[in-house]
C-alpha cells in the first residue's frame, strides 16, 4: 500500500519531466524522476538540429493559437502559467542567455541543445529531486480508481501520484516507444489516433536523386484530395533522400496523414506565392526579351534551381534548347503554369517515426487543464506529447511539454503537500 508520504515519480526524463520534476521538488515535495536511457532529454539534445529552438517569442496567446482549436484551449492555462519568458528567465539564471531569430524563434547563445539539458538537469538536482537513469517503467499500479505506484521490471515502487511524461512514438531510438500511451488506454483512457506530424513527405514517383539538397526559399505547397484542396503551407522547401522536408513539408504532414485515410492526396508546389500568373508571364516574356538568342533552359534557370529545369521543361514537353524568341506563347505560358502549380506527384507515404512530434496520444478531455490531473485515474497527471498535442515548427512543441510538466509537477506538488499537512513554500 503506498504511503501518504511516499515520493511523486516521474516517468520519462524529457522536457516535460524535468520541468515537472524540479517543480514538484522545488516546492517541497519528494521526487523521483524515471528515465530509461542512460542520460536525460535525447529528444532536446537533437532538437533544432542540436541547437535546440527552445520557444517561441511573443505573447502566450498567439503562442496557443499556433496550435489546432481544441489543444489552444486546453493549453491556455498552462502557457499562462509558465510562459515562454519563464523558461528564457529560468535558463538565463542557470548560466544559458537565450536569444530571438528574426522569425520569432529562441535558441540558446551558445545554439548548443546540451546546454539547455544541463540547466534543466541541475535545476531537478537542485531542488531536492532525484534522477534515476536506466530505469524504464514497465507499468503503473492502481486500485480503485485511484494511483498506487509504479513497476521498473520486477520492482514495485509506491505512490499516490505519477506524473506521466513519457512522450509521442516518433523517433523511437530516443527512447519514445509509446509505453505512456499504452498504460493511458489500459488506466481507461481514450488513444486519439496516433498520426506522424512535422515528418517528411515521401512522394510518387520518387524525384530524381540529383535534386537531394536543393532548397526552394519562400515557396508554398498545397494538398489536394477528393476533388478540392485540403490545406496549404507557406515557407522553405528542401528535395532530400526520404523525399520533401523543409519548413513547409513539415507543416502539411499532419493534414496529409489525416488525408491519406482517405484515398489520393496530390502535392503542388507555388515556387511564386507572391507573384501572380500574369505578372510572371510579364517576367518570363522580359526574360526571353532580354536573352534574345539564348534557349529557354538558361532562361528558365534565372527563376529556377539549375538542376530542376531540364526535368521541369520535359514534364510540359518544352525542349530547353529551345530558342526564346520561337517560343509560342501556349509553351510560355505552360512553364508560368508550372511555376505557379507544379504537380509534384501524390503523397507515397508518411513515417511517423521520422516525425518531430507526434498527433494524437491521451486525449485531453479526460485530463483537467488546470490540473493536469487524470479525470479518471486518481493521482495519476499527464503532461507534454504524451497528450493529444502537436504544435507546428518554431520552439511551440517545447514549450507545450514544458507549461504541461510545470501544471503538473505544482498540482502534483501541493496534493503531496496537503496530504502531508504541509504549507507550499
Ligand atoms: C528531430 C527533432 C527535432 C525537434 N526539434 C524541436 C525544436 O527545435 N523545438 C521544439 O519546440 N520541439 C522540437 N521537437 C519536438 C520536441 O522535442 C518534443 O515535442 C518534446 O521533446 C516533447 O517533450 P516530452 O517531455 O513530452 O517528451 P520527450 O522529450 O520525448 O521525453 C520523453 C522521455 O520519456 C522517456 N521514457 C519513455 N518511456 C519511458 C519509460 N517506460 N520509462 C522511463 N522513461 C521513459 C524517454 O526516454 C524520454 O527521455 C523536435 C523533435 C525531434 C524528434
């Protein structure tokens, strides 16, 4: 039987554990953290390419309305709690400044993920809690409706209240298997379909392997399926082994994943979202115009990648030699049309381990916001991308999972507090 004293445990050492952690800890509670590899938050480490985009800047209701309606709600309280400045203040007094890209993004000065990790680290230590590494959970007790502890294989450690951060199922090398999900569906709660989001697109027929590395800047890609278009995404485009990537790529997963259950879903590519068909037509017509004898592949190469031309010109069966000036003005229009809405091919497939984070997890009507607290499982809180919860690019995702585990470390917290007629310090 656990005890009223016995220690808060927290499963899965990522973002959201560590900051539940040194919550909890920090407020007096006894904590302690479970991780199953053999060092804390890999997922940060290889966030941002290493760098680590910690947050995003700007005030914390336009963070939330990042996210899809319903996970904007649910966050509300949480990104109040615990805002963007918190975590840029709290990194700063652990010797890591932060700064703001241009485009709104947080990285740490010395762009290195690891710094993030030690502050986040020293703080749990700090305040009391103890980190256990290379314990994986392997199950969470309950009786009646209510938390009663935790198994790391055959051993049983007592409780009355987990804080499941446990994570999404993509990049499952880090050490995101999905065990939170699976003990979530087992404790009664709903699974919202597990879907890849900020994952790569994968496209048919396969693009020739000589374009791997280019980048389309400031393009747009549009899906459509059944006869209409279902989303779009502005940004950079990058071709690679696994197929599309890039900012844009990334952005239209979700609703590709969600699309793709229902039949064909087709890619277009806008190289010009800025411009408009006619005022492209008067460039390419200026173009020709000014290249007098040249052929309308050295043209072409002043709008487009080099390496994508020869391949572009044959899919509209214009040979680049063609001279410019014997151009018809059908052909140019053609290759305006292929700027403007390029038929990259249709949606091959999506790897949900290759996502950055994961769609779908516990859903969010059964955990009170406020809280974190389970509405069906006494003593047992929830927090970061174990949740239904997937933001888009930018430091969102990291700051969700760090206001989620900051709830529930202080719910967590102030319950051990209570039971133990103690006052929160
Ligand atoms: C390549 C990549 C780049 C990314 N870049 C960014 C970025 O720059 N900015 C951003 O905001 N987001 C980024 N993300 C997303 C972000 O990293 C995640 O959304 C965030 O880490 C989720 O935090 P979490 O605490 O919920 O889960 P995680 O950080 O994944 O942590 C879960 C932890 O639980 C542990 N665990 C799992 N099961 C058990 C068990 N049974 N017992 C014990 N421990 C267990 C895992 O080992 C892991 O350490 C990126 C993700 C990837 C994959």
């Amino acid at each position: 039987m656990p005890e009223r004293s016995d220690p808060i445990i927290v499963i899965g050492a990522g973002a959201a554990g560590l900051i539940a952690a040194w919550k909890a800890a920090s407020i007096g509670a006894p904590v302690l953290l479970l991780e199953r590899n053999s060092k804390p938050a890999i997922k940060i480490l290889i966030s941002g390419g290493g760098k680590c985009n910690v947050t995003h800047d700007g005030p914390m209701d336009e963070m939330g309305k990042a996210f899809p309606k319903r996970e904007e709600r649910f966050l509300k309280h949480a990104f109040h709690s615990f805002t963007n400045d918190d975590i840029r203040s709290m990194l700063l007094e652990s010797g890591v400044p932060t700064f703001v890209r241009p485009d709104g993004r947080v990285f740490p000065g010395s762009l290195r993920a690891s710094d993030v990790v030690r502050a986040l680290v020293d703080r749990v230590r700090s305040s009391g809690g103890e980190i256990r590494l290379n314990a994986r959970a392997t199950g969470i007790l309950s009786s009646d409706g209510t938390v009663a502890g935790v198994t790391v294989g055959g051993e049983e450690i007592p409780s009355r209240r987990v804080i499941l951060t446990t994570g999404g199922v993509s990049y499952k090398k880090t050490g995101t298997t999905g065990d939170g999900i699976s003990w979530g569906a087992g404790l009664t709660h709903t699974i919202i379909p597990l879907r890849p989001a900020l994952a790569p697109l994968r496209v048919h027929p396969p693009l020739p392997v000589e374009w791997r590395g280019i980048a389309i800047r400031g393009g747009k890609l549009s899906l459509y399926g059944g006869g209409r278009q279902i989303d779009s995404w502005p940004g950079d485009i990058l071709f690679t082994h696994e197929g599309i990537s890039g900012p844009a790529a990334l952005g239209l997963s979700r609703s590709a994943a969600v699309a793709l259950e229902k039949g064909d879903v087709a890619l277009y590519l806008d190289f010009f979202p800025g411009a408009e068909f006619t005022e492209l037509d008067r460039d390419l017509n200026r173009l020709i115009t000014e290249g007098r004898g040249k052929q309308i592949g050295s043209i072409v190469c002043a709008m487009l990648p080099d390496r994508m031309v020869p391949f572009l010109l044959g899919q509209i069966q214009v040979p680049p030699s063609t001279r410019g000036y014997v151009l018809k003005r059908d052909a140019r229009r053609k290759i305006v049309g292929l700027l403007k809405a390029w038929k990259i091919g249709t949606i091959g497939g999506i790897d949900i381990d290759r996502g950055e984070v994961t769609a779908g997890g516990i859903s969010l009507d059964e955990i009170n916001p406020r809280t974190m607290e389970s509405r069906n499982v006494r003593g047992l809180y929830v927090a970061g991308e174990v949740l239904d919860i997937a933001g888009p690019i930018g430091g969102y995702n990291l700051q969700a999972a760090f206001s989620t585990g900051f709830v529930a470390g202080e719910s967590a917290a102030r319950s051990w507090l209570d039971s133990n007629g103690d006052d929160p310090r």
